[in-house]
C-alpha cells in the first residue's frame, strides 16, 4: 500500500513483525505520510488504539486523510515516548514501530535542504519549528566539531580536507545554499564509489548531526521496553551501518539473560529471563521492492518480542 506519492518501506513486513492483535495499543514512532500507520489501522478492530508521533510540522497537516477515531496523532520526538504515553494515560501498549532516517517526501521537498541536487536553503531540520539549521551550525562550528561530525556520522574518510575547505569557503562568504557546500565538498573530494555523489557522506553527516538522529535512537530504544506490555514487539527499520549498528547491539545485549554473580547457586531454570527474545533474522527488501522503490535498498528491519516473564 503506497500514501500518495510515497512508499513506505517493509510496510507488510514490519506491521507483521508487531503481530498486531486487532483490540491492542501500538505507537508508531514515525508517521511521515501514514503509510505504516494506515496498515496497523487496517489490523485494529474498533477498540484498537494508535498513538503516532512525528517531529516533522508537515506530518500533522496528513492526519485529515484518516479521519480515524482510533489515531492520536502528536508533534513529538521519538525520544519523549514515556511523556507522551504518561500524558495519554497509556500504560503500556502492544507495539512500537520505529522507521528511522529521513523519508524520501523530505528528500525531495527542495526548500527543506536535506538534498544537494537542488539549490536551496541550506536547512536540514527535521522539526522546522526549532533548533538551528545546517547553515547556522556550520557558520559557527570550530574546525574539530565539523571534521568529527563528517568522520564519525558520514563514515567519510576525507573529513579532515572537508572541515578545512568549509573553514575557508566561510572565511570569504556564508556557506547558506545546499549547492554552496556540495560545490565545496566536490573541491577536495575526488574520487567516490560509483553512482556516489562526492557530498553525499557530508550531507548524510550533518543532518544526523543537527536532528541528533543517533541520540534520539539510543533514547528511544530503553523507554520502547519499558513501555511495552509483554508479548509486545518492537520494530525498527534502520537504513544506514550507524543506525542499525545501535539497534543492532541494544536488542542483543537485551535478549541475553541477566547477569548474576557467577558463584550464586541457581540451577538454569532459576535464572532471570532475558527481557527480549529475537523474532527471526534482520530482513531487508526484497529485489522486487528495492526495483520498485530504490530507496528502500539499504533497510535493514529488526524486531523483538518482550518477554512473558519480564517485570
């Protein structure tokens, strides 16, 4: 199922992986165009409930093609889920669904500045209603910060040259377009992987950087546990090594039963159960879909169940 132009990606297969029971409670953590919340609505009967979140403005202006008694849907981060449940007087729900990154909607809205293939406003902001943009940050960023920003969130093995060319360029005139730094990139950046724009590590780089993508994430991941009701899953779908690298490691380290001291005498059946249990293997779309959609290419999906005996 597409919404409009857009389409999400692992619709059928992540919604599956929340194993959806039609009178339950379930957060969608990113509602973007509705696509994965339209799916979950269609598996809910009557009683069923949707809380979903997105920091993006221009989300909230699609929750009138619902109409849906069953959906609240709120400007919040990801991050501030035990807020917004406390405040919804929810408990504990049945299922999260985390679809993480940038959408493609965004990508392709010129004015929002996450693109360099179009010469606009150098933005980058997820929640357009706060914080500082790409502009600003890199106006006013030392030399280190950028250099580490572009190294360790763009994985950009020039990082240094990088941070050093924007350090000049800035010195002459404000670095405020999106083709301004593309252009400044492409200066010290002369070789990339084939069909790889030169900027597209730096660009990946700094709208991790200004949205805190990867420190919303690790937020996000602890308060989902706590929040869900056992049997309940959580699934999150990762599109680039940095992001699936943290969930990655969070799911595992919470499916591995809990540490006691090693002389405490318990027999197996005597040992604290692990908070998680895996459901399956990481799935990734299928060559149909990545033909389909070529976005979708590097989705990497997750899921895990809380277990019956966590406390």
């Amino acid at each position: 199922m597409s919404d409009g132009s857009h389409t999400p990606v692992l619709l059928n297969e992540a919604v599956d992986g929340l194993n959806v029971r039609a009178n339950g409670i379930y957060v969608d953590g990113t509602f973007g165009r509705g696509g994965h919340s339209r799916e979950i609505l269609r598996r809910l009967n009557a009683e069923g409930r949707l809380i979903a979140l997105d920091r993006d403005p221009a989300a909230m202006v699609r929750q009138g093609g619902f109409e849906d008694v069953r959906l609240k849907l709120l400007h919040r981060r990801f991050s501030e889920l035990q807020a917004v449940l406390h405040e919804c007087d929810v408990a504990q729900v049945d299922g999260v669904l985390l679809d993480l990154g940038i959408s493609s909607p965004q990508i392709d809205e010129p004015w929002r500045g996450f693109s360099f293939r179009a010469d606009a406003p150098l933005d980058m902001r997820m929640d357009t209603s706060r914080g500082m943009t790409a502009a600003e940050w890199l106006a006013t960023a030392d030399e280190d910060e950028i250099r580490e920003v572009i190294r360790n969130h763009g994985e950009e093995r020039f990082a240094k040259p990088i941070a050093a060319a924007i350090i000049a360029a800035r010195a002459r005139v404000p670095i405020t377009t999106t083709r301004q730094l593309a252009r400044i990139v492409a200066t010290v950046v002369r070789t990339r992987e084939p069909g790889q724009d030169p900027a597209t590590r730096t660009f990946q780089a700094v709208r991790i950087h200004i949205n805190q993508e990867l420190e919303e994430l690790t937020a996000v991941l602890p308060q989902s546990i706590a929040a869900l009701a056992p049997g309940g899953r959580l699934a999150v779908i990762s599109f680039h090594s940095l992001e699936d690298r943290i969930v990655k490691r969070f799911l595992r380290a919470w499916s591995k039963p809990s540490q006691v001291p090693r002389r405490l005498p318990l027999r197996a059946a005597e040992m604290p159960p692990a908070k998680l249990r895996l459901i399956g293997k990481a799935q990734r779309p299928s060559a149909q879909e990545v033909a389909a959609n070529p976005r979708a290419r590097s989705a990497v999906l997750r899921v895990a169940e809380k277990s019956e005996m966590s406390v």
